[in-house]
C-alpha cells in the first residue's frame, strides 16, 4: 500500500478520509481497509445485546452487508 498521511481536512467519512489520505485508490479498497481496522468492533457488535434491528443499523454492519451484497468484478482491466 502507498505511504499514508493524514488528510489535513477530516470529512466526518471514514471511507472519503482514507481515500483523501492516501491510504486507499479506490472506494472498495477503502472500505475493505476499513472494515479490517475495525473486525474487533465488528466481532463485538455480533456479542451484542443489540437488537436485529439495532445490529443491521450500526454503521459497521451496514458496511459489511452492503459490500456482501454488490457484485464484484474479478478485474477491473
């Protein structure tokens, strides 16, 4: 992966940030690093007490099914 640096203007988008800050090229690559930086989150959130509906809600998840359920290209050439 490039040589990251932090965006020196945050967006309040973690996904927009590391695209800005270089640490990914591409929006799949982004929420893929993302979502790898925060599997211990995940891995709790599925411990939870949180409803199905609170679960499927947070953020995280709501990353994790979308990516589950787009199609992907096994090349992008």
């Amino acid at each position: 992966m490039p040589c990251v640096s932090e965006p020196t203007v945050r967006t309040g988008d973690p996904i927009a940030d590391l695209l800005q800050g270089g640490a990914a090229r591409t929006v799949a690559e982004a929420e893929e690093a993302y979502l790898d930086a925060h599997l211990d989150d995940v891995i709790a959130l599925v411990g939870s007490s949180l409803s199905d509906e609170e679960f499927r809600a947070h953020p995280l998840i709501a990353l994790l099914l979308a990516r589950g359920s787009r199609p992907w290209e096994d090349s992008t050439g």
